[in-house]
C-alpha cells in the first residue's frame, strides 16, 4: 500500500512528512490538526532553548501548584513530593507524558513564551492554545495544541543537530517509553538509540514525531471518536513506510 492509499483509507485525515538526507515524501503535509500530547514538544523544545542560553537553570525547583495536577498521562498524580527540578519536570514530560508536569512547566515559562520560541523556530502554525485540561469544558480552549506534519518534521529535523539544545530535546526523546504507534510495527532496540520520539493520544487523534534512524517524521491521524483503533493502524502502517 503507498502512503496515498493509506491516507485514503484512513476513516480521518491521515497527515504525514517526512525529511532525509536527499529529500523526504508526505502526505497532507499542510493540514492543520490537533496533536494532542505531540504539542509537548514545542514546550520541551523551549524550555531547552532557556537552559541551553541561561535563561532557565535546570535545577530550578518548581513547587507543583492545585492547578497544575491533572489526570490522564503520567506518574505526579501517584508521588508524594510537592517540588521538583525544572530538568525533573522535563523528563517526565518527555518519558511518561506526564500532565502535571507539563502544566508546571508550562506555567514556569508561560505559553507565550512556548509559541514565541516556536514561531522563532519556522512553526507558525504549530502552537499551544491552553494548558492541560482533564475534563476540557466549552468555556476552554477546545484543545491543548494544534499544528501540522510538515512544520512537526521540521522540529524533528532540528533535534538531529548538535547544538546544546538540540542534543538536550534528542536526550529527553529518547527517554519517551511509548513505542506503539510509529515504530510499533517496525523491529527496533526500545532501548537503543535510533528512536527519539513523542506520542500524543486523545479522542480523535493518534500522532507521533520524531527521528527515526536519520529520518525526522511526522504522522498525525484525526477522525471521529470511536475510530481511535483505525488512527493507530494507520500511523502503524505508515511507519512501516517511512522505515522502508
């Protein structure tokens, strides 16, 4: 099946780019889509951008607030301790998805800053639009982050690079523990280098960014809640194609 077909058949909008030495192929690459947890990246990558220029010491503790806890991804919810490291909080952001990380973090360096730092980065249609939110209202934005595949594999593109910063974003991906969707099909080391990458989950939506080997990827599905299922094959199967 090519990637054409795939999208096709997928039951939403199936959105993937892809960027390699010599080139790179996708598929909806422009479409604007909801990224669920993927949006984390752009608040990683700039938390990494201030620790690398000094802005932000990455021994700065953070003490967790009411409103930062939230449901859903993560491991806060289960701990005992009220403060931890801005690198901490990085972390765990980046290797179990944790939300209440992610809402102290994003509250320490503001979503300004976030999608400031993001456009600075070529992402001008890869934006934050609120914090983390078990259960989302109507009074609320009406998701976490928005954005599209070609900007995303462009990031991802980024972290291949040797600059501080990039080499700290690389770290915390290769920490990410959830291999299911894009490489999920693809016989891989879990625990190797030649995967860095973030998931992002939610009703409607299944998407994955990162590197694999020396491609910088992008695969975002969005459809009708209750085609989660059918999402996943899809970004599955276009992983599939990315590593061939």
């Amino acid at each position: 099946m090519t990637l054409d077909e795939l999208a096709a058949a997928c039951p939403g909008t199936l959105a993937v780019a892809v960027r390699r030495p010599g080139g790179g192929f996708g598929v909806n690459e422009d479409a604007e889509l909801p990224l669920a947890s993927v949006g984390k990246l752009l608040l990683l990558a700039e938390v990494a951008m201030s620790i690398d220029g000094g802005i932000l010491d990455p021994a700065l503790p953070v003490r967790l607030e009411e409103e930062d806890y939230c449901g859903g991804s993560g491991l806060l919810l289960g701990l005992s301790a009220r403060t931890w490291s801005v690198a901490d909080l990085a972390l765990m952001t980046a290797a179990v998805s944790d939300n209440t990380a992610t809402n102290a973090l994003l509250r320490t360096v503001g979503l300004d800053r976030v999608n400031a730092a993001g456009a600075a980065l070529g992402l001008t249609r890869t934006r934050l639009l609120d914090r983390i939110r078990e259960p989302r209202g109507p009074e609320h934005p009406p998701t976490f982050a928005v954005g599209t595949a070609a900007e995303l594999a462009g990031l991802a593109a980024l972290v291949a690079g040797s600059n501080g910063w990039q080499v700290q974003l690389r770290e915390w991906m290769l920490a990410n523990t959830d291999h299911t969707l894009v490489p999920a099909l693809v016989r891989h080391d879990p625990e190797g280098a030649w995967l860095a990458n973030k998931t992002g989950t939610d009703d409607g939506v299944r998407a994955d960014v990162g590197l694999m080997g020396e491609r910088a990827y992008a695969v975002l599905a969005c459809g009708p809640a209750g085609s989660e299922d059918d999402l996943a094959a899809a970004v599955r199967q276009a992983g599939l194609l990315i590593a061939a």
